[in-house]
C-alpha cells in the first residue's frame, strides 16, 4: 500500500509542501518526464495536450501563450494537484478539472461533457492526464472530431502509440468505444464527420457499460500498460 497523500492542510506547511513536491516528481513520476517529454500540439496554435505539469513547467506555459490549463485527472486532494493549483493562480491561468478515464469507455456525461468544455474554454489552452498518452488521446480526439471537423476515424490518430497509448491493453476499450460507432456510421450510411449524428447514436444505441465488458485486452498489451508502463 503506497503512502498517504498530502493533504490540503498539510500543504499549508512547509513539510507539507516538501512531500507535495516529493509526491510529484517520485510517487508520480515527474522526474521521468525530465527525459521523456510527451508533449504535442493538437490544433496549431489552439490545443496542446501533455503529462502532469511541475510549477515549472506551468511557467513555461503561460510565456507561450496558454490561458486554460485542462486537468483531466479530476480534482483529486493530492500534492500534485495542489502544485497545480496554486501555480495556475499565481500565473493567473484558468484551471479546469475535467475527469475522464483510461480504461473506460467514455461515459455520455463524459461525451457531451467534453463537447461543451471545447466550446466554453478560452484558448490557447493545454490538457493533460498524468503521463499525456490515454486520457489526453481520448480527449485530442473528441476535440478534433467535435471542434475541427475532422471525421472521427481520422481524429483517433491521437490514440496512437506515437503517444504512448497502447490500444491492445485495458486502455484500447477507449478506441473499441470509438470504433463502434464508425461501424454504425459505416453499415447505416452515416457520415463520420457528422457530430450530430454521432450524439444521436450515443443517445439511442450507445452503452458504455456492454462495451467495456465485449472488450478483450491482449496479454501483452496488458502486460505493457498494467506492469511496464504502470498506467493510472
């Protein structure tokens, strides 16, 4: 069993921040992201998508230009988040919580969800997870098929393994999800490009549940994500 996380009233303490930055850059793996930077652009001067910022990195941010910072991770009391946090306000960035999950298929509250978030948000604007392949995959796609126009099919290039998503493991019931769809849209001469018809899929025939239990992993994508890469 790993150790307790900081909480928000230890932070308030000089020992408490101590083992907040100690949670962030061992518990969480940042010191891992000094050498592996999974950083990417989504729509040119518009979305970035990465891992669990450092208030360092958060500076870097704001000097190029982004005024949202999207935390995919949701609003979970740990010492990462309160670095976030608390560095978002001091930059005077706007941060948003928004919980999605990796070995999930997205839910419809996540869907529309998601849909009203890109249309709401100021931009520039960065979204991360915790290590920017999965969930930030997940959420590259539905901005580019919801926002940019392009069909869904070609918008899953963000779950790819260019970024570390792995779509043999739990995490490719994301993709599974996503793939239903364009079958539908196949066989019943829907367009892929079409968000409308998309929801009215989602709304009439679509369920999250029956579709993560008809998904099978291989061994050694599981291996891979559960094991290796140690996925949240």
């Amino acid at each position: 069993m790993g150790a307790r996380a900081v909480t928000r009233e230890e932070f308030a303490t000089p020992q408490g921040r101590r083992r907040a930055w100690r949670e962030l850059m061992l518990g969480d793996h940042g010191i891992l992201r000094k050498f592996y930077d999974n950083t990417h652009e989504v729509a040119a001067g518009k979305l970035w998508r990465s891992y669990q910022p450092s208030p360092v990195d958060l500076k870097r941010w704001k000097a190029r230009g982004i005024k949202t910072i999207i935390n995919l991770r949701g609003d979970n009391p740990n010492g990462y988040f309160f670095l976030e946090e608390e560095a978002c306000a001091k930059l005077g960035l706007k941060f948003v919580t928004f919980r999605v999950f990796s070995r999930e298929a997205p839910s419809r509250d996540a869907l529309y969800g998601a849909r009203k978030l890109f249309e709401e948000i100021e931009y520039p604007a960065m979204m991360h997870c915790k290590s920017g392949a999965d969930r930030a995959g997940l959420m590259a796609t539905l901005y580019m098929f919801f926002h940019e126009g392009a069909p869904l099919d070609q918008a899953m290039e963000q779950l790819s393994f260019k970024y570390g998503h792995v779509k043999q493991g739990k995490t490719g019931v994301i993709d599974y999800a996503f793939e239903q769809y364009i079958a539908y849209a196949g066989e019943n001469g829907k367009s892929p490009s079409s968000v409308e018809g998309f929801f009215s899929w989602v709304d009439s025939a679509y369920d999250p549940k029956k579709i993560k239990e008809s998904f099978r992993a291989t061994r050694w994508g599981n291996i891979l994500t559960e094991w290796i890469l140690r996925r949240e």
